[in-house]
C-alpha cells in the first residue's frame, strides 16, 4: 500500500476506532512483530486481545507494506509495542496518522536507548526482553487499573515459568563456551552474542551491510573467507530467512571446513511458536553446536 493511501486509511479507522475496552474489559493490544506480540500476548492473558501485525516467518518487517486492516488494528489498539531504531518505520507513520493520546505506545529503541541506526534486533537481546516485558505490564496496569495484581501476576508467571528454559540455556552457555570465537552472517546475531559471552570476530561492517541488505565490502568478505578456511572461528551462525549470495558461500565454505552452522530466524519460526519456545530451540541448536565444535 502507497504511504498516501495508509495514512488515508489510518485516519478513516480513527474515527471510529473508539477508547477503552472491548466487551467484557478485555484491552486491544498490538504489536509491529510477532516477537513483542507474543510477550504482549503472554503478559495480557485473558485480559487483552493481542495483535501482531506481522506475523509470516517469510515476510521481511524492513519492506513491509501495512494493509488497511493492519491500519485498523493499530488504530484501535490502546497499547501498542513498536520496535522503532528504523526497523520498522511504517508502524511509525501509522500512529501518526491515527493520533490518540490515551494510547500507551512503546517504543523499543528509545525504552532501551538504541538510537536509529543502532541494531534494531532488540528481541535478542535478554536485558532487552526484560526491559519491554516490564514496561507492557506497567502500560497494562495504567489502562486496566482494577486488574492490575492480575497483570502482575502474569508478569511473574513469564518470567519464573515462560522464560525459565530460555534463562537456563543462556546461562548454560554463557558458563561452559564464553569467549570462544565465533562467526556471523549479520548483526542480528550480535545483541544475543554479547548476551552469551561469546566472541563474535566477523567484521562489524559485513554484519551491518547484509542485515540492512546492502552490498559488503570485498575486504570484509575476504576476512571473512579466511577466518572460515584458517578455522579461526568455532561456529557460524546464519540468518535463514536472508541467506544471500554471500552468505551462502560463506555456509557452504564452513561446511567444507567443518565447523558447524547454526541457525536463527528473524520472525519467529513457526508462526505458532511462543517468543520462548522459538528463542529456547535455536539456543539448543546453538549449544550442541558450540560442544561439537569445542568438544565439550
């Protein structure tokens, strides 16, 4: 959809978007992505109705294009969760078009001080995840006061439950393999990297350039290349979902070598998998192959 033709949408589903509750108290809630959707699925309970506006593991959030029912949904949601850092722009102008101030917006980048141009991949980041969880649950508490020990209640339930596998695994592996030197096809990884102690030795300019779809440079491929073929690095770990030329050659090249290839995904995998349960799966992967590779 023309950015026009959004906004014109946007501003109709305004008008009769209406504040408050649906029947039965229930609170329209929505998020830009399927990541913070299901942590403000998970939070609300049945207290919320949660959208998440993309949500196919094929669609890429950077190019996508709101359709008028996305419109509506971010027009009627009292709380909205965007990731912002430029990653997803239209839920941006979205929200312009359709004012409300007694909508609760996050807004991921700013609530972690990730400025635009930072790494937007925030939902790999662990402090990150704890930071927005709290602040959904504060927002749900100021727009639905009376049930507020509910949402606390929800909040508890995630993190001593929901995310006790995805906490397990990350201290698992930051205890047994930090600091050894791993590769990466782009900066998504990066945020979880540091999170697990590891030592992530592609060059920062490669990992930017084939996240925001632009061309690396020769000297960085070429790094690159001999990391792979000196063995310089115990792992590699690729985004599935944008395996470009380069990064292609670059997974096949690790094979050859024998090191193992691990994979992430940048929307979750599948579609009907809980932010944990997707998060937790490629950790498993991560851990056996970060002990085939180091033998431990």
């Amino acid at each position: 959809m023309a950015a026009a033709a959004l906004v014109a949408a946007v501003t109709g589903c305004a008008t009769s978007s209406g504040a408050g509750t649906l029947p039965g108290g229930v609170v329209p809630v929505a998020a830009s992505i399927s990541a913070w959707g299901s942590i403000l699925q998970q939070l609300g309970g049945t207290h919320v109705r949660a959208s998440s506006i993309i949500t196919n593991p094929n669609t890429d959030p950077h190019d996508y294009e709101p359709t008028v029912a996305d419109a509506r949904t971010i027009a009627d949601s009292r709380l909205f969760v965007d990731n912002g850092i430029g990653y997803d722009s239209w839920a941006s102008k979205a929200l312009a078009a359709s004012p409300d101030s007694s909508r609760q917006v996050i807004d991921v980048g700013k609530l972690v001080r990730v400025p635009t141009g930072g790494n937007p991949h925030q939902w790999y980041s662990p402090a990150a995840v704890e930071a927005v969880a709290d602040t959904i649950t504060a927002d749900l508490k100021k727009l639905d006061p009376a049930d507020a020990a509910y949402f606390d209640s929800q909040r508890r339930d995630f993190e001593s439950t929901g995310l006790a596998q995805y906490h397990r695994l990350i201290s698992e592996i930051r205890s047994s393999y930090a600091g050894t030197p791993v590769g990466a096809s782009e900066s998504i990884f990066t945020p979880l990297s540091d999170a697990l102690g590891l030592k992530l030795i592609t060059p920062p300019g490669f990992l930017k350039a084939i996240s925001e779809g632009t061309d690396p440079s020769a000297a960085d491929k070429a790094v690159i290349d001999a990391q792979i073929s000196g063995r310089k690095i115990k792992v590699y770990v690729y985004n599935s979902q944008n395996a470009t030329p380069d990064v292609a050659a670059q997974v096949t090249a690790a094979k050859r070598a024998g090191i193992p290839v691990s994979t992430i995904t940048e929307t979750r995998t599948p579609a009907s998998a809980t932010f944990q349960q997707w998060q937790s799966a490629q950790l498993r992967q991560l851990a056996t192959a970060l002990a085939e590779a180091v033998g431990r």
